[in-house]
C-alpha cells in the first residue's frame, strides 16, 4: 500500500532566451544574421534547453551561431517580450 499523492499536472513553463554582448576593442558588438524569419541581424542567442539555465544558454547559442567560444562576465540586462511571453536575459560576453 502506498501514501504516494496523484500526480499533478506539470505547470506550464515560459520559454526563457539568453543572449550575448560581445564588444570588441573598438566598441563595436558583434551582431549575427538570421537565416529564418525576417532575416534580422541580432545578437547571438536563442531559447534554453531542458534543463539548462539562461547563464547556460548564452555562451552555448554564441557557440552554435558564430564558432566561438566566450565567457561571460555580468548580466547586462533583463527583457519582456509580451508577444511571445518569454524573458530575455542578456550577459555581457
């Protein structure tokens, strides 16, 4: 016999994107193009995977999209996009 309590239905999860601000010595940051979509310059990044935090995702995404490999330094900033309704968080690289 068991105590165990019925399971629950998972809570819906908000996607979280991270992205990266990579400034060189002259100032300039570094943008990369879509190849979907609008077909945007934007900053590197994407959405988290499972089980991965936002800290996580930024160098990962940068990686993916641009063959580097960086280190992040701070949190430069915290976004909301309401159309999507997802966070941003954007790290200084």
């Amino acid at each position: 016999m068991s105590d165990l309590l019925p399971a629950e239905p998972a809570a819906a999860i908000n996607p979280v994107g991270a992205s990266a601000v990579i400034v060189d010595h002259r100032g300039q940051v570094l943008l990369v193009k879509h190849t979907y979509g609008r077909h945007t310059w934007e900053l590197p990044g994407g959405h988290t995977d499972p089980d991965e935090s936002a800290a996580q995702t930024a160098p990962r995404e940068v990686h993916e999209e641009t063959g580097l490999r960086v280190q992040i330094e701070r949190l430069a900033g915290i976004y909301y996009e309401p159309e999507v309704d997802m966070h941003h968080f954007v790290r200084r690289a």
